[in-house]
C-alpha cells in the first residue's frame, strides 16, 4: 500500500545564465549531463572531501531547484548551503534564492501504480512536471522525482505551500498519511543512508553510502581531489553498516574494546545504521554507549535516486 509522509525541507533556486556551470563547480554531481527536467543528488563538500551539505539537485528548463532535508523544517540547511554559494560568486552570473518559505516537500512510498498520482506517468521520465489531475486541470503544478527513502522507488512531491490544502485532500482520497517515524524506521531497516537524519557531515562519501552521488568523470569542485584519490585507491576507512541490537543509541560512538570504531546514524533501537572501520575482525563485539551490538549486514547506497551521470 502507498503511503505519504510530510517531509521537512528547505529549499534553493538558483537562476541566471551561468547557473548550472556555476552548480556544477560546486558539488559532487554531474549535473550538466542530466535531462531536462533531471535530478542528480549531489554533496557539497570541504577540501579534505567531508561532506558539509546534501541536496537532490533539479535540472529544470529555467532554473536549479535544490531540496535539502531540513529536520527542523526551519530551512538551517538552506541558508547554510546559500551562505556557501554565495561566497563563491565573483563574476558568476547567477542569483541564489532561498525559497523554502513558499515550497514543500512530501514523499509517496512506494511509488504508486498507474492512476495513482494524477498526472504521473509511471512509465515516464525519473523526474516530471505537471499539474495535479492532467493538463489543463487549474490544479497545482507539481514537481516530482524518483527517490528511495524507504528501500523501494518512491516519489519526492514538492509543491507550493499555498497548494498544500488541495494536494493533501487530493492525496487523502487514495493514501494512508504515515508519520515521518515510521518513513525513519522504513529507511533504516533497508539501509538507506541519509546524510542529514544520520549525521554524516564530516565524513566522506564513500563511508556513509553515498557512493552514487558522486561523478569521477566530470570538471574541478571543492573536494575533487580526494575523491579522485579515493578512486585510484579504494582506500576509505570506514563503511556503512547495519547493526542489530537493543536499545541502540542514534548518532553515538561505536567502541570494540577500548578502541573507538565507529558511529551511529540514525537509530530504530534494534536497528542503527552505522560508519565502521573496515578493519573489524568477523564477529566483533562492538558496544555502542551501555548497548551491545553486532554487525548484522553492510548497508546499502540510495540507489534509486536518479544517479549521477558519468
């Protein structure tokens, strides 16, 4: 069955003419060989290749649409990402719009059949536009995008605001609305890696499952060097991993012994996905605060994001 949960976003447009060279400086994705409309997730990262900020990246035909994960709702994430950009235009022509007061964001889990968002093609493009009910309908303009938050393909819905009462009526008539807790335990049991609900800022990529937002094919960003080593050596620490225990902690230290090996994301109690050291020996107890936990498998990549072009 098809459920919708109210995701807590915020939210960039960028316009100008220099607008997608401009984003494609800056972030891990190749956004420039996306279609029209196209999405890339994307992390935006410091020069050791640490990842300060996670967007799925929306190529559109006037503009660059940004949609962080925001768990306030406050729109932190966005005004951090813009702070960032902006230090970065000198002649770039291009304007950085915080437009996470007007726009919202929803996903449908799993993706729903034929007929199940009117206008939606199931057979279509990963990422659509369209006015809910069909052309011509008066109704909201939506964008929507392919995104696996819950271990299946989904749809990401972003909408504005001021159409949320008719959308959600609309979404009512077909769907069972689920709380975001239930969305997180979804998304964890399937070990699908968040960078904002699982607190992987300051890790790289490749540690916290988020291999497919980066592009080793395309032109110089904040970062790229270390990625292209990582590349040529293969050589991270650490891994996502899935631990199985009772009443795990979220977002604490993983310890084997003395020795500190780890972090754990996002946490269900019995399940947390987890950054751990390669280098365990099979079977290795691992204590995280006053909980036992095991290694129960290694997670898995937000492989059904639209994935970043080579």
């Amino acid at each position: 069955m098809t459920r919708f949960t109210r995701l807590p976003s915020s939210a960039l447009r960028l316009t100008g003419p220099d607008r997608l060279d401009f984003v494609q400086g800056q972030m891990t994705a190749h956004i420039k060989a996306a279609p029209t409309p196209g999405m890339v997730p994307a992390c935006f990262l410091n020069v050791r290749g640490q990842i300060e900020q996670f967007a799925r990246v929306y190529r559109r035909e006037d503009d660059v649409y940004l949609h962080l994960d925001d768990l306030s709702g406050s729109g932190e994430q966005a005004a951090l990402l813009a702070a960032r950009l902006k230090k970065y235009i000198i002649f770039d022509q291009v304007e950085v719009q915080d437009v996470s007061g007007v726009l919202s964001s929803l996903h449908l889990w799993p993706e729903p059949l034929a007929g199940g968002l009117d206008g939606w093609n199931p057979q279509g493009a990963d990422v659509q536009s369209f006015e809910l009910g069909g052309p011509d309908s008066g109704q909201a303009v939506l964008l929507v995008g392919r995104v696996n938050r819950s271990g299946r393909a989904g749809l990401d819905v972003h909408y504005l605001k001021k159409h949320e009462t008719e959308l959600l009526d609309a979404l009512h008539l077909k769907f069972q609305e689920a709380p975001q807790a239930e969305l997180e335990a979804a998304r964890i049991a399937a070990g699908v890696s968040d960078v904002v609900r699982d607190g992987w800022q300051g890790s790289l990529p490749q540690e916290v499952g988020q291999d497919a937002s980066v592009s080793y094919r395309k032109g110089c960003y904040v970062g790229q060097e270390i990625m292209a080593r990582l590349e040529a050596r293969g050589n991270a620490r650490h891994a996502l991993t899935l631990l199985s225990g009772h009443d795990i902690p979220a977002h604490s230290e993983i310890r084997h012994g003395e020795r500190l090996v780890g972090q754990t994301g996002g946490s269900t109690g019995d399940l947390s996905l987890s950054k751990l050291r390669k280098d365990l020996p099979e079977g290795a107890a691992l204590r995280v605060g006053d909980a036992e936990a095991k290694v129960l498998v290694g997670a898995s990549t937000d492989a059904a994001d639209a994935p970043s072009p080579a």
